[in-house]
C-alpha cells in the first residue's frame, strides 16, 4: 500500500492569526477529505520563536486531525522533546492515544535552534540530559510505576507509538538504551546499522524508520508545473529561504541552507510540482516508492490552490494506481 502523507506547518510569510486561522480550518478539511478519498496520514511538527506562525504544539495540532478522522495515523515529526514537561506530554499523548484509539506516532528530538531554548527558558547545553529525563519520566508514567493519577492509562500497549529522532550515533545510542525505535531524519544506513548492533547487543528488537535513498522531495500537483512555479512558487521559496536560515547545516530532507532563490529551490528537488501523469509514471517505475508526501499549504499556499492539488492526487492519481477489480497479473 502506498503511504500518502499531508504534511501541514500552518506558517505563512506574516503570520498573521486570521491567515493562520484559514490554514488550519483548510487543513482540517484536507485531511477529512483526504481519509474519505485514500490518503493514509497527515504530518505535523513543532518549532517556536518563528514570527510565522508555524506550528507551535504538534500533539494538539495532531489531535485535530485525529477528532475529524477516523482511520488516519497523525505522524508528529518531529516534537521537541526537551522543551516539554515530561508529565505533561505523557499527559497528552495518553489522552490522545485514547481518544484516536492509537492512531498518533510521536517523534521526540532535540531541536538545533537555541532561540527556542531561550524563548522557553531551557538551556540549549542540556539538551541531551533534558531530553533522556523526559523519556525516562515519560515510560515511567505510562507504565503505571508512577503515581496512577497522573496519567489514566492508554489506548496503546505497552505505550502510544514514540519514537526518538536524530540523524547521529548519539541518536542511535539513546533509542537504543530506552527500548524505542529510532526515526532518521533522512538516508543514514550507517547510523541505522549502528542501532540494529546495539539492540542485538541488548537482545532488544529493532525498529528503523528511515527516508529511501532517493529524495522525493514535498510534492505539488498542478496541470502545468511550469505556470505553478511561476504563479505559485513565491509561496515555496518563501518556506525554503525562511528554513534554510535556521541552520547552516543540512539538518533533513527538506533543509536547504543558504538557499535564496526560485531556480535554486526548484533544482534541489525538495519541493516539486508534478503533473499527475508525472506522478503516476514515477510511481509505477519505483520498485518502491514512498511515502508520498504533499505540502499543500506551503508557505501559505492559496486555499483552492492547495484543494485542487489535492483533488488531482485523490481523483486521479490514487485511482490509477488502484488494481481494477477482477484484474490479473
């Protein structure tokens, strides 16, 4: 089955709450919409001290989606681990866990930014040790050796979904002690390798989500790409350049340092616009594609715009790749 994912951030060039308000509300509707035409998951994730509005709770934000849907996995990618109360995000997930009945995935990570360690009052230099207590605090209360009022159980067994994110051995080592699976942040089959030797080591099974080795990038559907990145791309480059800020080293798949303008944004690849005949060949030339991941309010991308990308993906895209039934082969 091909994973399908809407990836939403709600940011836009002002931030301003009336926009913000029109992001999240067409969102919302994507994603109901989306469930009921094929589409499997949607993605979220945090990050403070932006000016833009992007997204600043993602299990909030998840448990949205999860409230006016009723199969789709909401994916938190990623939450910033040491900027949370341990109780209170064990608090939260729990109560999500339970009301999607297990439908939420939650990454933890560090963060690279020292701004949002300094808007939240936390020291960027611990992040580590903030970040092994909060997982340590976090099993501990869901597995009921803490005080039972704290949190009320879970959905899940033993746990909601959690997952440690990274892209260094550190990483790898810390999944590793705690017994969870690890979430690369792009192609490092060294690192995912040096996680699998020390689970074998602590006779712990492995878990390895980990981007293929191609990039497919954030796609965009549109009838003519060349009209939408002429048109449309100001609303990318926009994402890109304000991304691309925040750190001068390529920290995932969709990081672009120091880039600045359209030309070099459409050359990397991370963000696409396909036709849906494009889309479908490439699907079917893939020995194995995935996931399938759609921006459609990219940088505050215009509502029908972002409608009729997603409408192409569900109307036409999806259905060609469906095997008619009574079909051989």
């Amino acid at each position: 089955m091909l994973l399908t994912v809407l990836r939403f951030n709600f940011a836009s060039p002002q931030g301003d709450p009336r926009t913000q308000s029109k992001l999240l509300s067409a969102a919302l509707e994507l994603a109901q919409w989306g469930e009921s035409h094929g589409i499997t998951s949607v993605s979220v994730d945090e990050h403070h001290a932006t000016g833009h509005g992007w997204s600043c709770n993602p299990i909030m934000a998840a448990a949205m989606f999860l409230a006016r849907t009723s199969t789709m996995i909401a994916s938190v990618d990623c939450a910033l681990g040491p900027l949370w109360n341990p109780v209170r995000l064990a608090e939260d997930i729990a109560l999500v866990d339970n009301m999607s009945r297990g439908r939420l995935h939650t990454t933890v990570g560090l963060g690279y930014r020292s701004a949002e360690y300094v808007a939240l009052g936390l020291d960027f230099n611990k992040r580590g040790d903030l970040m092994d207590s909060l997982l340590e605090r976090m099993l501990s209360v869901w597995s009921g050796q803490a005080d039972t009022a704290i949190c009320p159980g879970t959905w899940s067994r033993p746990h909601p979904p959690l997952y440690v994110g990274g892209g260094v051995r550190a990483t790898a080592r810390r999944a590793a002690r705690f017994g969870l699976p690890l979430s690369l942040a792009d192609h490092l089959p060294d690192i995912a390798g040096y996680y699998r030797e020390l689970c074998s080591a602590a006779g712990i099974k492995p878990l390895v989500l980990m981007p293929g080795p191609v990039n497919r990038g954030m796609i965009y559907l549109h009838e003519d790409p060349d009209r939408a990145w002429a048109e449309l791309g100001e609303h990318i480059l926009w994402e890109a350049v304000t991304y691309g800020r925040w750190s001068s080293d390529q920290r995932s798949l969709m990081h672009l340092p120091g880039v600045q303008t359209l030309d070099e944004v459409r050359a990397s690849g991370r963000y696409r616009f396909l036709t849906p005949d494009q889309l479908i060949t490439e699907i079917r030339d893939s020995d194995e594609y995935g996931p399938l991941v759609l921006h459609p309010l990219v940088g505050g991308m215009p509502v029908d715009e972002a409608w009729k990308s997603v409408q192409l993906l569900t109307d036409t895209v999806l259905p060609a790749l469906t095997p008619r039934s009574g079909s051989s082969g």
